[in-house]
C-alpha cells in the first residue's frame, strides 16, 4: 500500500471509478444464496471471485471492494459458527488484493447489521463489537481504506465510522438513504455534515435507488460538505421510479431485477451527469455489472483494457444493425425525470 497513491492522492488529481455489484451477480452465476445473500464464496469458491474482480479491473475499476459485505457474525455465525467471521473477512481482502496488484485499490467493507436499534446503547455496543472484529481482520490483511456502505441509519454509520477512524484508515461512507432521508429521520445533506464532521474522508450514498435518484441526493450532499472533503455515488443498476420505494420495495426483487435493469448507455450518462456535479468517487452497486463499469471509466474518458473489445457495430453483417452503430439520443438530464415534489433536499 503506497500512501503516495492511495484513494486520498487519486481523488485529489481527478475522479475515481469505483466497481459493481457482487452478490446478485454471483448469485446469478449460481455461487451465492439468495436470501441470505452472505459472502462465503470467498472460501467455497474463490476463483469465481477472483473472476468478477477481475472483469471489474478490467472494465476499469480503480477499486476493488472485498467481498465482505453480510460477513458478519450476525448473518455467518448462525449458520457456520463464529470462527467463520474471520476467515471470511480474511480471505475476501487476499483475493482482492491478488487482482489488485499492483495498479488497483482495495478497499475493505463493513455493512449495516441486522440488529441495529436507533437510541438502544445495547444496539450500539453489538454494532460498535461486529465493525471491530471485521475491521480488525481485514486492517490485518492490509487493505487501502475502507468502506462503510448500505446504513439505513445515520446513527450505525456513525459507530462504523468511529471504528474506520479508530484503525487509521480513510473512511468511506455510503448511506442506503434516497430522497426521503434516513431511517432515523435525517435528510442526506445533514448525514454529509455529520460524517465528514467526524471524520469521514468520503461520504455519499449507495444501493437501493437508480443512478437519477441516487445523483439527486449526492448532489444535495456534495453542496453540503466542505471541498475538501469528497461524494461518493454508487446506485443499482435497476430503473426504480417511485421516490417512495427503494428497489428492495419493489415486486421484482430479488428474483425478477432483470426486467427494471439499465442499460450501458445509462450508467455512461450517469457517470457524465455525476462527475459534472462534482461527484469524486463514481461506481455501482447491485446490478451493475463490469459491461457498466466498461461504459462508466469510457464516458468519463478512460480507455481501460476491456475497451479492446467496446462494440463497433458497423462492422456487423446486418445493415440495418450497423446503422445502429450510434446510440440512442440522450435525454437533456437524467435528473429532469424526477418528481420535484417528492424529493426532500434543500
Ligand atoms: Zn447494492
């Protein structure tokens, strides 16, 4: 880990392109449960792991987030025991780090728990003890900062943050929040405020929401904190149309995403959209696979290696296929489709 070009110099001298998703696409590849959606693909499965980190480096991910979302002993232990936790958490950041090198970041992961109760001190210290024992696997192994992501609550970021902040790593903290703000009643400028307050090198918002939903409340946050501290925006690549119903609300999930799922050409307008609103740190979450990563690194003028192969079409045999060679005309903005009466930002 050269500190000369961690995630702190990288974001200093230009945006940083983030990966995908990768349990619902491991899921899809028939590697992870759903339901349960935990990590223990690191250790069952590890090379189809090393794959899709590999096919997001390729695509032009600057980071790779260990596979160490769920991995932790809330969701593991019940099912595996408790040694699990470790070796879990252990061995997502070794294979990240494997594909990393020597170019990419890796990133370690902590995620909400599911017994998080707002205002229960009880609820604080099994938080505040899950972060510790993840972070303490994974600082061992060595990763380059860490993200916090997926909190419904500001006040779980906040014990995840403190514990980031403890071990001396950069902190990066994504909040599930939308339009309609936290699950503790707090809208995303204010949860900008607070975290980059408290230490928060990145603060932004992640899953649940499409990129025009996720962008709008970014926006709102990056107008909230101060220069020098940075936006993070990392939506799901599924079009959720409705303010009031994050994608986990809607009938397709889990199992039937693909008929919401966005195109490339979508998430390339999103990364555009995102970097002119100032967005440093500009990836995906669920859904998003490396073909929209590939787009993304593209539309902010990046040629990563998976571009060897970015389509021409008028090289196909089908003349009316190669008059499709352009894409399709944009709208003005991605953002202009939203209900303004319906968003909560200042
Ligand atoms: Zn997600």
């Amino acid at each position: 880990m050269d500190d000369r070009f961690g995630i702190l110099e990288r974001l200093a001298s230009g945006v940083v392109v983030g990966d995908g998703g990768y349990l619902l696409e491991l899921e899809h590849r028939g590697y992870v449960q759903a339901g349960p959606y935990t990590p223990e693909v690191v250790l069952e499965h590890p090379d189809a792991v090393r794959q899709l980190h590999r096919e997001f480096r390729q695509a032009g991910s600057e980071v790779l987030q260990a596979l160490t979302f769920y991995a932790a002993d809330d969701k593991l232990q019940p099912r595996w025991g408790s040694r699990m936790t470790d070796e879990v958490n252990r061995a997502a950041v070794r294979l990240a780090r494997e594909v990393a090198c020597p170019d990419a970041l890796v990133s370690g992961t902590v995620t909400q728990t599911t017994t998080y109760v707002p205002g229960d001190p009880a609820s604080d210290r099994r938080a505040g003890v899950s972060f510790a024992r993840q972070l303490d696997a994974q600082c061992d192994e060595g990763v380059d900062f860490v993200i916090a992501e997926t909190f419904r609550y500001l006040g779980e970021a906040r014990l995840a943050l403190a514990a980031i902040v403890e071990r001396g790593v950069p902190a990066m903290i994504t909040l599930n929040v939308g339009p309609r703000g936290t699950g503790d009643g707090v809208d995303g400028p204010e949860c900008a405020r607070t975290l980059a307050g408290e230490g928060a090198a990145i603060v932004g918002v992640n899953c649940n929401w499409d990129p025009d939903m996720s962008l709008r409340v970014a926006a709102a946050m990056r107008a909230a904190v101060p220069a020098g501290a940075y936006v993070a925006c990392q939506p799901v690549g599924f079009r959720t149309a409705d303010p009031a119903r994050p994608f986990t609300a809607l009938e397709e999930f889990p199992l039937s995403l693909e008929r919401l799922q966005l195109t490339r050409f979508d998430l390339a307008r999103f990364a555009r959209e995102a970097a002119d609103a100032g967005i440093g740190y500009i990836g995906g979450c669920c859904g998003v696979g490396a073909y929209h990563v590939r787009a993304m690194a593209e539309a902010l003028g990046r040629h990563p290696p998976a571009s060897e192969k970015s389509p021409d079409l008028s090289r196909h045999v089908l003349p009316d296929v190669q008059a499709r060679a352009l894409p399709p005309p944009e709208p003005a903005t991605l953002c202009g489709r939203i209900d303004e009466s319906a968003v909560q930002v200042p």
